[in-house]
C-alpha cells in the first residue's frame, strides 16, 4: 500500500509485531472478514501470545490479587482481552467469568438506602440513593458486561447486570457515584463503560439495552464528547489527551470509539471530536500523552504487568495509533 494519507501509517502497523494491533488494522481498518482463515489463525496467535500469558499470569497464581485490583485483577485482565482481539468462547477463561459474576451481582447491589450527606453515603452497605439518583460506580458492571460479551462469556447472568445499569440509569441517561449531594449531572468516566456495554450485549436484549445506551450517549453527544454545554469550554483537560488503556477513564478517542460502536459517528456533534483527533495526529501517527499505570509484574496499586507502548508527545503509540485509525475508518475520515 502506497500513497499520501493514512497509508504509510497503516503499512508501518501492518508489519507490527504485536497480532493484536494487526487483527484490529486488518479487521476494523482494511475490512477484513472477521471469520476469515487468516483472521482466525491471528486470533488464535493472540491467545497464545507472552502478552496474554504475562495478562493472565497474576489472575492465575496461587496468590492471585482481588477482581478489581488496579490493573492485575480478572476484571482488568478480561477487558484487555476484550480490546486485544482474544478469540471468543474460550472455556479456560470461565474460572474467571465466575470471579466476575460473583464480584459484580453480589447481594450489596441489589441493597438501597436513602442518604443525604456525604458521610451517611459511605456509612453503610450498599447503594446510596441521594435525591432521587443512585450513587453507584456503574463502570464496572458496565465494563463486565461488555468485555463478557466480547469476550464470548456471557450468560443469563449477563441479564442481570444490564438490570442492574437500567435499574441505576439517571434521568438524563448516564451514571454518576458522587456522593456529594448536589452533583446532578452524569459523569462521563461512569457512563462511556455502560454506555459500551450496554450496546454490546443489546443483541440478547428486547430493546430495552440498546434504547439505554442511546440514551447514555446523549450525555457525551450534547457535550459534543468533551465540552461544557454552558461555555462551550473542555470539560477537564484529560478529555484532550491520548491514554493507553483508558482503564475506567474518559478521553476524546475512548468517547469517538463508544460512538462507533453504537453507529453515532455520522452524528454532527461527533465532528469537534473528531476534528480534535485528527489535530493531535503526528506524522507517524498519534501519540499516548499520558498513562494511568506502571509496568511491573509485583502486585500493586495501578500496576499493570505489560507495557501499552509508553507515552511522547514526539513519538506515535500503536496502540493509540490502531484505535485512532479505527475511529477515522468508521467516521469515513480515513485516507490510504
């Protein structure tokens, strides 16, 4: 492939090493049937890749760390999986899916209590319900939803997060767990999770999943994915940077990439977005600004035990990079 454009970019990650960044640019870039031989046979090269082994190694031990354990725990693992391209269906990854079901559908969310400061929100077990709006981290059944159902895992149980993120869905369509009693707006870090995860088990729902994550995306879409609808300003200047993996975070591309899952990128309030991503692109393609995570395999807080690439503002991570051209492919702003 040759020419001006995107194409030498594509061409320089087409050669990558790393199977995933190659099933995401062949798959979701170049158009290549996803049940292909060829795709198949670097589906199952991921699998068994050193950095699904070395993803897979801390859930595996005999000392493995908490579900949610920032970034070592199954939670974290199976969402890389999902982002990696790991095939679908693999019955050695169900000991983990038990971890998940048990983690996200214990008794203490299906509890509710009434609570009117701060203080009172943490006292007691449960979720707080403060004017009318749940507090609750909904990004994490949010986010097991939708790496289950990538991931091929999902179940009935599946049924019953999505309950739960209806169950907890604000009147302006998004979530929030602030406990400060005033905050009335949804977040964006809470609702971009559900909001996916919601849009990728909707194929087992009767409608209800995906008339939520519409309506989810109307939070970002009426702040054009990064600006107060009041100034027209950024809403936080992360918003504007480049991070791999986001994790529970919020930025421009994580925000553009729920879009496209739902479809929503031919929506004209996309467009500042996109404009944004295209301004931030460097001339071997776009960069991770900034990162959530140290690489170590000790388990720690905010550990991760693979590197996603590095951060520069000179120099182009291909992980970002795969993503960015994802995004500009399903937007029809992509030029090879």
């Amino acid at each position: 492939m040759t020419g001006g454009g995107h194409g030498p970019i594509v061409e320089t990650l087409m050669a990558c090493a790393e199977p995933s960044i190659r099933w995401k640019i062949r798959t979701q870039v170049l158009d290549e049937d996803p049940a292909s031989a060829g795709i198949l046979r670097l589906r199952d090269e991921i699998r068994h890749g050193d950095r699904v082994r070395r993803l897979l190694a801390p859930c595996l031990s005999a000392d493995r760390p908490p579900v949610y354990a920032k970034w070592q725990g199954a939670h974290w693992v199976l969402a890389a999986l999902a982002d990696l391209g790991y095939p679908p269906g693999d019955p050695a990854l169900h000991p983990l899916r038990e971890q998940i079901f048990a983690t996200w559908l214990d008794e203490s969310y299906y509890l509710e209590f009434e609570a009117t400061t701060k203080s009172a929100a943490y006292r007691r077990r449960g979720v707080p319900v403060m004017r009318g709006r749940y507090r609750r981290c909904a990004s994490q059944q949010g986010n097991a939803l939708r790496f289950l159902a990538t991931l091929g895992l999902a179940d009935s149980r599946s049924d019953a997060l999505a309950e739960r993120l209806l169950h907890w869905q604000w009147p302006d369509g998004g979530w929030n767990c602030d406990k400060n009693p005033a905050a009335g707006t949804s977040s964006f870090c809470e609702t971009l999770l559900p909001m996916r995860g919601l849009a990728a088990y909707a194929a087992r729902d009767d409608g209800a999943a995906s008339a939520a994550a519409r309506r989810a995306a109307e939070v970002l879409l009426a702040r054009r994915l990064a600006y107060r609808v009041s100034t027209g300003t950024l809403i936080h200047p992360e918003f504007a940077k480049l991070h791999c993996p986001l994790y529970w975070h919020y930025d421009v591309l994580g925000g553009l990439t729920g879009m496209a899952e739902l479809g929503l990128l031919g929506d004209a309030r996309c467009a500042d977005a996109l404009d944004l991503l295209e301004s931030l692109q460097l001339a071997d393609g776009w960069p991770a600004h900034a990162r959530y995570y140290q690489v170590s395999t000790d388990i720690a807080h905010h550990h991760d035990s693979v590197d996603w690439g590095g951060t520069s503002v000179r120099r182009a991570n291909p992980w970002v990079t795969a993503a960015a051209l994802a995004v500009l492919k399903a937007a029809g702003r992509l030029q090879l």
